[in-house]
C-alpha cells in the first residue's frame, strides 16, 4: 500500500512511494503529526542518483519488520536534498558536528521541535563496517526518547547553539589585494598532488572551481604562472584520462574512489558536468591543448543528448546503477569490446591497456594507458589520423552501449545547476563558435524565466510541469550570472534586465543586515534555524556566487553600490579564503574580480555587419576572465546598461569603447586596435 510520498513529484521521494515505512514528505502535516503525538522523527536525506540510498532502501526501508519498528516509534519523514538544499544543509551541519563526517544517505533523528539528537549516515540490516545495525539504533533511540528524554533535549540544544549561524558584525575591512590572491595559491601549490592530481585524498572530488580560479590567475602577470598552468593543466589531464572520465559517451562521474582517478563513482551530475566543461573549455582558451576542446565538446555533447528535456531544461542526473548493479552500463569484458571493436580492437587495446582480467571487479573501467604520442609513435600514425581512429572506436561503442538498460535519470530541472550548465552552453557558444550550444543556452534561458519563475517569485524545482519550492540564494545567484554569461554572447536586452530583476529581489529578501545574505528567503518557512552557509561544496556557495554577480552587475555602470556590498562579504571571509582555499575557491574567483583590474567594453554596431562580426571574433579569441561586455546597435535604446549610453559611432563604423574603472579610451573602429588596447591594460 502506497505511503504518503504517492502524491509527491521528486523522483527520489516516488522511489519510496511505496515502502512499508508510513513515509511523509517534509510538510506541516508530519511535523503537526510529532508534536500531538509527541513522537521523535526519523529523517532520512538522499537524492535519486544515491547508491548507498538505494542499498538502504533495499536491505531497511523495504524490510517489513524494520518498517514496523519505524512506523511505532517514529514519525518518518523523507527529503530529497536537491529540493530542500536548506533543510539538508542545517542537517548535514549537525551530523558532521556529531559524528565527525557526514554524507547520502542521511539519517537523523530529531525531537518534535526539530532539534537532532543522534545522527549518521548508512546503517546496515545487521553489525558490519564497525557500524551497528539499523534495527538497534532504532530501538535504542525509541527507547532513550522514553526513558531519558532530559538527555535527549540537553542534546538536540547543545547540537543546535553550535550550528546557529555565527553574527558577523561589520568590522575593519581587510583589503583584499593581488599579493592576497599570491598567497592564496601559494596555499593551493604546497597542497596539490603532484603525484596522481588535484587536491585531497581518497575518495578524491574533481575541484573544478579551484582549477577555475588558477586558469583566471594564469592570465594575469603573476610570477607563479608556470607553476599554476602547471597545477592547472596536470589536474585536467588528471581526471580526463582516467576512469571517471566517460570516452564513450562524454562526461564526468561524481568522483573517484581511489586517490587515482582510476575508479569512478558513476554517477553523473548536472553540477559536475557544467563546472568540469567550463574549466576544460577555460582550459583549451588559455594552453590551446585541443584535447580540452575536446573534453568539453564531448560533455555538452552528453547533456545536449541525454540530459536535456524537449522544452530546454536540464535534468539533475543519471544513476550509478543499472539492473541493480553500480557501474554496469559503463564497464566491458575484453570478448564484449573484441566483439564491437573487431580489427580495430588491437589499436584500442594498446591505447586502453584492456586485459583479460579486466581492472575492475573482472571488468575493464576504459581509461588512457598509452598517450598519443606513445600511440601514435608505436602505430605509425599522425595525431589527427590517430584521434580520427579513436572517435571511430568510441563511436561504435557508444552505438553498442545504447542497446543496455540504461541507468535511472533523475529529470527534475534546478535553478542552481541549470544557471551552472547554461553559463557553460553560452560561454562555449562564444568562444568555439558553435551557434548549436548558443541556441542550447538560450532555449535553457527562457525555459527557467518562464517555467520557474512564475506567481512573481522564483522557484527551486520543476518536473512534470509543476514548479515547486521557493528558490534559494544560490538560485538566484546562479542565474543572474548565467544571464549575464549569455548577455554577453546574445546581446538581447531582456537578459541583462531579467539579472537585474533578479539582483533586486535577491537583494531585497535574502540580506543578512549583519553581513551578506541568508540562504533562504525573507518569507521561507520558519526551520531550526535560518541557514547561511559560505562555504562551497560541490556547487558553489550561494555567497560567494551572490559577491561574483553584485561584482559583474556594478562592472555595468547600473549599481555601484553592490560592489560596496560585495566588497564587504569578500572582506568578512578573507582569512578562511586564504587558509582553505579549495573550500573557498568561488570566493577567490569572485576576489580575483574585485582585485582586477576590470575590462568594460561596448560595442555600437549593427549585428548584421561584416565590422561587428570582426570585433567581436576577435574579442572572444582570447580569454579574458576580468572583463564585461555590453552590445548594442545605434543609437543604445534608452533602457541600455550604463556601459552603452552616450556612445557615438566612430567616423559612422561599428565602434569599440574599451573602459577600465569606466574610465574609456579612444573609441576604434579596428579589431587589431581594439586588441591593443585590452593588451594594454595592465593584467597585473
């Protein structure tokens, strides 16, 4: 018999529609329901794409005789943390504060006024892992809410004075200089694995805001550059020749779980996909090494076919898990690639180094063995014929692999990693000169303005044709970049003043009056208590993408008093920015903006003419990470962002007016003088 999930949309709260657990969803109803009935919650975190949630659900959740012990004693409340990023942050901070570490599944338990008194992740059916068995902690958490229900509360209080969000008081405000960001890489150079790459240890998590931040820095006159390229580049080629890698059918999986890149966790998320494309495509402007031009072709390429609903919106993810096994749709036997490969298997099987015995679990994990020089070297061939080869290979595998049971797509669409995944589609537009990822980015732009935002307010969640949960700060921060992104590669004025929009409202109802801004809004529902949380975490904080996009937006000319206010939030996170700088790595983009120095450029002139078209080519050549661009035809109309207005044509031609600090020079009608003179200012 179904439970009370049956009514929900979220796919992974339909997963568990139907367990004998009496499941609710978050709602005043279950809440209602503990506190007349003065019962603990059980409640339990995941999201659809989770393995272990899976295997939890399977060995507890569709257990008759755990399900009784749940039903009894508790009230059981299920939340897909994709929708409710808020309640799993305040949660997740107490389940790191109690146990130390934290992670998907989620279970705690809480009082009937929402305090935690024991926390954790999986739980198996019996003792095994040094971790008790499921069954046990719920008798002995039923039996502590009974007997000793002082303790109880003494630790929901304790557990909830310590993830209260600190007051940050205005104070001296620490100026934040290029010798600052010095120091902040020197940070990020001693602590990078010059070994195996990227940052951390097992199980290791691709860092693509951090490599973001060293591309950015690279282009600056900083007497690290060798040695950032060098840390930027080795990480890159770290990750995409490695198992989590995808050859076959482009993309990233969520991490390795070996120091190596070698094993994959498979499942694959939007966020990962959208931040790891754009630090390849970074990658290829600033080295011109083709194979990241590669890399993020093949990841879009990915999404544009099996991420991507038929109106434009992105889904969230694809499962780790086929026929219930992780891994199986990604991973080959020797005979299976023999068999496809056919004469060409002898080539592949030196480029992979297939074996017999496989490299996982009897099974082959495909990643590089032979670089292309060894390759091309040991068959006699040229890189171009080489990568012709292996395309080839990789095709007819992909054509192979469709005919497998695909694992599970969790197709709900999100504000925060759409926002992430069209700021991708737009940049790469611009940059590659690819008008199918353009127009990708703008059917994207107008599915979320006008499938989301509705009822005048911004939305979280959209699935099935229903938006669901108000929109939280990295919603709205995401998304105003975004549109700022996309701004800049299709100069439709209803872009920027949607960002605009956005930045008013979010300014409105999220400020924090002691220091930026909460992460939720100003009309949220009333939870334990109002989260704010600055650092990132696989996506990016909703602070420190709210400081990037007050930064960009003043870089307009509209509303220079929000870069007083970023100014202020970048000030208040300085010292952790500097110590921690892989947690703060969206920080550090959003400082290496504010520290410039900062290139404002307008073009005047007819899109339809030749002279636009060979400014802005050669303007979109070369990386410039410090830098807006308006466009405009002439005469700007009235509602223009300030950057445009009172901008003549030059001698009747299509006009650059290239400003720093709004402070422009000679207006040029050539693209070799506009060159020159972004050359000329000062990168350092």
């Amino acid at each position: 018999m179904p439970n009370h999930l049956v009514s929900e949309n979220s796919l992974y709260l339909l997963q568990h529609a139907n367990n004998p657990v009496n499941w609710y969803p978050w709602g005043e109803e279950a809440l209602t329901k503990a506190r007349t009935e003065n019962k603990p919650i059980f409640l339990s975190i995941g999201y659809a794409a989770c393995h272990w949630c899976h295997v939890m659900e399977h060995e507890s959740f569709e257990d008759p005789e755990t399900a009784a012990l749940m039903n009894e004693n508790f009230i059981n409340i299920k939340v897909d943390r994709e929708e409710r990023p808020d309640i799993d942050g305040i949660y997740m901070q107490a389940t790191v504060a109690m146990t130390g570490s934290g992670g998907w599944p989620m279970s705690v338990f809480l009082t009937p006024d929402l305090k935690p008194y024991f926390a954790g992740t999986y739980f198996p059916p019996v003792r095994r892992y040094n971790m008790p068995a499921f069954k046990e902690v719920l008798r002995n958490l039923s039996r502590a809410w009974q007997e000793d229900i002082q303790e109880v509360e003494r630790i929901g209080n304790q557990v909830v004075e310590h993830i209260r969000p600190p007051i940050h008081k205005p104070g001296n405000r620490n100026e934040i200089t290029s010798e600052s960001l010095e120091a902040a890489i020197k940070n990020l150079l001693d602590s990078y694995d010059w070994g195996y790459g990227g940052w951390g240890s097992a199980p290791k998590f691709p860092q693509p805001m951090t490599i973001e931040f060293l591309l950015r820095r690279s282009t600056t006159d900083t007497t690290q550059r060798d040695q950032i390229l060098k840390a930027a580049t080795h990480a890159l080629n770290a990750m995409s020749r490695g198992g989590m890698y995808d050859v076959v059918g482009g993309g990233f999986s969520r991490y390795s779980v070996d120091n190596f890149w070698r094993t994959p966790h498979f499942e694959k998320m939007t966020y990962d996909n959208a931040q790891l494309a754009l630090a390849y495509l970074h990658g290829y402007m600033v080295t011109g090494n083709t194979d990241y031009r590669r890399v993020c072709e093949e990841t879009l390429d990915f999404v544009m076919r099996e991420l991507t609903h038929s109106e434009g919106g992105f889904f969230s993810s694809l499962d780790a898990d086929s026929e219930g096994e992780e891994g199986k749709f990604y991973v080959w036997t020797q005979d299976e690639l023999e068999g496809v490969l056919g004469s060409e298997f002898e080539f592949f099987k030196a480029a992979y180094g297939i074996t017999p015995s496989g490299n996982w679990e009897s099974k082959t994990i495909l990643q590089r063995a032979l670089d292309d020089s060894t390759l091309s070297a040991r068959f006699k061939m040229e890189p171009e014929e080489l990568w012709q080869k292996l395309s080839k290979c990789h095709s007819r595998l992909l054509e192979a692999r469709s005919s497998r049971i695909r694992p599970a797509t969790d197709d709900k669409v999100l504000v925060m990693w759409n926002s992430l995944m069209l700021k991708t589609f737009a940049e790469a537009g611009r940059y590659l000169y690819r008008q199918d990822y353009l127009q990708v980015a703008i059917r994207n732009a107008r599915f979320l303005l006008n499938k989301l935002y509705v009822n005048d307010r911004l939305h979280r969640s959209w699935r099935e044709g229903q938006a669901k949960h108000n929109a939280y700060l990295e919603d709205y921060a995401g998304l105003i970049l975004a549109l700022l992104s996309l701004y800049q590669s299709d100069p439709n004025k209803e872009w920027y003043h949607s960002a605009l929009k956005l930045a008013d409202e979010m300014v409105e109802h999220f400020v924090d009056p002691n220091g930026g801004f909460f992460d939720t809004r100003d009309d949220h529902e009333t939870l334990l208590v109002r989260p704010k949380d600055i650092q990132d975490n696989a996506t990016p904080s909703g602070n420190a993408l709210a400081a990037t996009a007050l930064l960009e937006l003043a870089a307009y000319g509209d509303r220079t008093d929000w870069r007083d206010l970023a100014e202020e939030m970048l000030s208040s996170v300085y010292g952790a920015m500097l110590r921690y700088p892989t947690a703060f790595a969206q920080w550090l983009c959003a400082a290496d903006f504010a520290v410039g120095p900062t290139r404002e450029v307008a073009i005047i002139g007819d899109a339809q003419r030749i002279e636009t078209n060979e400014l802005l080519k050669t303007l979109w050549k070369t990386f410039r990470p410090r830098q807006v661009t308006a466009i405009s035809n002439y005469p700007p109309e009235p509602d223009a962002p300030a950057l445009l207005k009172d901008r003549p044509l030059l001698k009747g031609l299509p006009t650059a007016y290239v400003c720093q600090g709004f402070v422009c020079l000679q207006p040029v009608n050539s693209p070799s003088e506009m060159e020159s003179q972004l050359v000329g200012i000062s990168n350092h």
